[in-house]
C-alpha cells in the first residue's frame, strides 16, 4: 500500500489579484458581523466585537444571522449589508 501526502497550501495571490481595500480605521465605521448559522458562530462574532470595540469606536454595528451555513446567503441579506455597512466580519462556528 503507498502512503498519499496531501499539501493543504494554497499558492501565493498573484500580483494581479484582487485584494478587497482594508480600512485604515473602524473608527466611526459601519461594521457588518454576519453569522452563518453554525452553532457558536454568533458567540465568535460577539466575542471579535468585543475585542474590536477595545480599540476602536463603531459608527454603527449591523449583526445578521443567514441561518444555513450550507446555503448562499440570502440576497436581501447580502443587498442590506452592502447598503449600510463599510466593513462586514463573517463567521463560521462549529
């Protein structure tokens, strides 16, 4: 029987990716946190808000939840966060 090694590294982006732009600040931003729906998903993103707010002053603070972490997120979710947040934080729980 041989042994199969699997490497689970991902190439370097390429120079001509795209990368989103990252804020300098979330000083007055608009941040999104979207939960996926997995159990523990929501605690993770309390707990990364906390953290954040230690350091930083949100504008506003936008928490939705897409319910089926093997779904897309709904449309009218995903319209929503684009519409009033500057950043979103997504997470997956388990």
């Amino acid at each position: 029987m041989s042994t199969i090694v699997l490497d689970p590294t991902v190439a370097p982006l390429p120079a001509d990716g795209v990368i989103a732009d990252r804020p300098a600040s979330l000083d007055g931003a608009t941040v999104g946190l979207l939960a996926n729906g997995k159990l523990n998903s929501e605690e993770m993103l309390t707990a990364l808000h906390d953290v954040l707010a230690d350091r930083f002053e949100f504008g506003e603070v936008v928490e939705r939840n897409k319910l089926n972490a093997s779904r897309p997120c709904p449309e009218e979710i995903i319209d929503e966060l684009v519409d009033l947040c500057d950043v979103v934080i997504t997470s997956s729980g388990d």
